[in-house]
C-alpha cells in the first residue's frame, strides 16, 4: 500500500500545463470530448486547458 501512495504523489507532481494535456489526450488517441467525458469535465474544459486559458486542478 505505501508503494502505490508514493506513485500517487510522485502523479500529482506532473506540471499539467497546456503542451502535456493536449499530448496525453492524443496520446490516448482521444478527442477532446471523449477525453473531457473520461475525466467527468466538460469539452469546453478541455479546450480552455489546451489553450492554457486554466489549468487542471485536482489530484489524483
């Protein structure tokens, strides 16, 4: 149990900026929509990120 503790702390680290949001969703091979419908977000969510208009917040 503590290994997968410090895995989720060494995630939530990750500086989720603009370039690595929109790389991960592609990466996935995703669309913004079905991405933002993954993570529980609207499209319009995901579009503002990968703009760098806000960035994710929350953890993991």
């Amino acid at each position: 149990m503590m290994a997968s503790l410090t895995k989720r702390r060494a995630v939530s680290k990750i500086n989720w900026d603009a370039d690595r949001v929109k790389s991960l969703r592609q990466f996935m091979g995703l669309t913004q929509q079905l991405f933002a419908d993954k993570l529980g977000v609207r499209q319009q969510t995901v579009s503002e990120w990968e703009k760098s208009m806000y960035r994710p917040r929350g953890g993991v």
